[in-house]
C-alpha cells in the first residue's frame, strides 16, 4: 500500500523583513565582545554564505497556531474532504505557541489538539500530537502519518510544519538573520490502486553522541540584554560540515532502497538551512554516482526570500511546486522526487516520492 499526498496548503506570513531592517542591530560574538564589523557588512556577508535577502515573520498578534491552522484548512479544501474523516493529527514544530515579547514556550495543550479543536472535529478517533524533531520534523511527521496508516489500517492523516522562529531570535546574534517564520500542512491517504504512487521509502537518523548541541538554547550574546530569556544557537561551521558528511550518504541510502536510479530523479527537496550548504549536499550527493555536477534546476529553492521557516520550508516548497508556482519547476504524474532534511539532534531524513 502507498501513501500519498491527496492535499496540500501553506502560509507565507505577510510581513516581509528584508537585509536592511538589521540595521540597527548590534551584533556581539559567542564572547559577548562587539563584532567590529559594520552591521551593513555583516548583512551583506550572511547574504553571500545563505543566500537569504529577505525572510517572513508573523505579525505581533499572531501565533504559531494562527498559521497551522490556515495551512491545515488550506490542505483540506485542496484534498476536498471533510476534515471529521481524519485518522490523526501530527504537528511538527519546535517552539510551540510563543507570544509576542516573550519567549516562553506554551506546548499544553499540544499545539495539534488546539488545531483539532479550531477545526471543530468531534471523532475521538483522530488523535493529535505533535513532534519536536529539529528542523526534519515535518518529514518525520509524514513518516508517522505513513506507519499509522498502514499498521493500524487506517485512511488519512493530516500533517503540519509550523514554526516562528522569530520568536526566539537573539537580536545581537547575526546567526539569527537566518530565521523564519511559515507553515505547511499535507493531507496523506491510503492510494487504493495499484499505481505506483506516492512514498516509496523512507529513512532516518539521529546523531546525538557528540553531535546533541549543535543546535541549543542560550542567553543572548549581548549578555546584560534581558539575561533571564533564552534564544535559539548554534554552532553554524559544525553544523555545516555535519550536513555535508551525513546527508549525502542518507539520500543515497533511501533512493537505493526506492528501486529508482539517480536518473530517474526529477526533484530534490533539501530542507532551506542555507544555499551554500544545500548546494554543497547536492553536489556531494551526485559525487557518490560519480556524477561530477548536479543537473541544472533540479533543486528548487526558496530561502532567497522566505529565509529558513525550519519544519516549514519543506512543505511550503512543495506546495509551491505542486500547484506549479514555482517557474523551472514543475512536477507531472509520475515524477520521481527525493525529499531531505537535516537539524537539531542532530537529526537527519529522507523520502522518495512518486507525484
């Protein structure tokens, strides 16, 4: 039995928040030293190493939920179904639910059951949970979804990737220009024919012996700034080279379980952490076939104005790229695309995907 993608929705949150509003920032090093640097240099670097030249955040009334729940009923109107035949329910996200001016995480109760609730579902049957699996939540989630249905012969599962990490941003950490905010929702059905249609394998991994805090909770670089909030860190060069030794390897291994050649490969969707590094697994990945470069416009990428929403920028491209809003990249039945994801944990996935 395949699983596939009946339905999808996103949210692109509509407060655009370009180089130039860092401006005023004040940038501190992991010492807690002023960065010498001019903050329009400092701007004009992170552009050049992530490519990212604008990115969305959600606006001060709105939380995490707000968008969830959009994308969740954009998912459902795309699948047209009623959302009282859900099996389940699977948020992946990584915050929960943060107010404006705090950073206080609200995960009680799970953001999914809230979801469930504002979708007015009364079947007890569909169960809600979320998932806290680093920036490859979304993917881990669809993985779930996946082994719910056909271990317990279930239909159709909905989920979401979610996540304000705008929230959660130290001001004087020029690492924190990277993030965003955004949400995606698929609904996943049981395929009852005998096509060869949606998930054909998937995988994954965690690294936790030495590679656990890489990603992490700490208090702002500017020490003496609101010393009792924690913001979200990470150590970008470990990171980097993590993704590089790792990734590669775990797509080769999830497309040599699929049956399918790395010519059959139509699309590459690589969670949207950075273009360098994204572009550096892509061409790593190629090399294990002794493919020297990549093919021109197989990987889709958006994080130039969408920065990196974490569980989201996944889903959000999809969305894009099923409902062929993304020039270059169209996908027709039958295409063959490798999903991959890589983050906190450190946490790595992959899935093959016939459209």
């Amino acid at each position: 039995m395949q699983i596939y993608f009946k339905g999808l929705g996103s949210v692109i949150p509509e407060m655009i928040v370009s180089n130039d509003s860092f401006k005023s920032n004040t940038f501190f090093n992991e010492e807690g030293l002023p960065i010498a640097d001019p903050t329009e240099a400092i701007t004009k670097n992170l552009e050049k190493i992530t490519g990212i030249v604008e990115r969305r955040y959600i606006t001060e009334e709105q939380q995490m939920l707000d968008i969830a729940l959009i994308a969740a009923q954009r998912a459902i109107e795309d699948a047209q179904i009623d959302p009282e035949t859900l099996d389940g329910i699977i948020l992946a996200h990584n915050f929960g639910n943060v107010c404006h001016g705090t950073t206080q995480v609200d995960m009680v109760p799970s953001v999914a059951s809230r979801v469930k609730h504002h979708l007015r579902i009364k079947n007890p049957n569909c169960i809600a949970y979320d998932v806290i699996f680093g920036c490859p939540g979304w993917i881990q989630a669809v993985i779930l979804a996946r082994q719910h249905i056909i271990v317990e012969h279930t239909n159709r599962y909905l989920v979401i990737g979610a996540e304000t990490l705008s929230r959660v941003c130290d001001p004087h950490d020029r690492d924190s220009m990277i993030y965003a905010d955004g949400a995606g929702a698929v609904i996943l059905e049981a395929n009852k024919s005998d096509d060869r249609r949606g998930i054909i394998t998937v995988m994954s991994q965690t690294h936790s012996y030495d590679e656990a805090y890489y990603l992490y909770l700490a208090q702002s670089n500017k020490k003496e700034f609101e010393p009792h909030n924690r913001y979200i860190k990470m150590h970008g060069r470990k990171i980097y080279e993590f993704a590089l030794k790792h990734v590669p390897a775990a797509m080769k291994q999830c497309l040599e379980k699929s049956g399918y050649s790395i010519h059959e490969v139509k699309k590459i969707f690589i969670h949207q952490a950075n273009e360098k590094m994204d572009e550096a697994i892509l061409k790593s990945f190629y090399q294990l076939y002794d493919i020297p470069n990549p093919p021109q416009n197989v990987m889709p990428m958006n994080i130039q104005k969408l920065g990196n929403s974490s569980v989201a920028t996944i889903p959000t491209l999809l969305d894009s790229a099923f409902k062929k809003n993304l020039p270059d990249h169209e996908l027709a039945t039958g295409d063959v695309i490798l999903l991959a994801s890589v983050g906190a944990g450190m946490n790595i996935n992959a899935m093959v995907y016939v459209v």
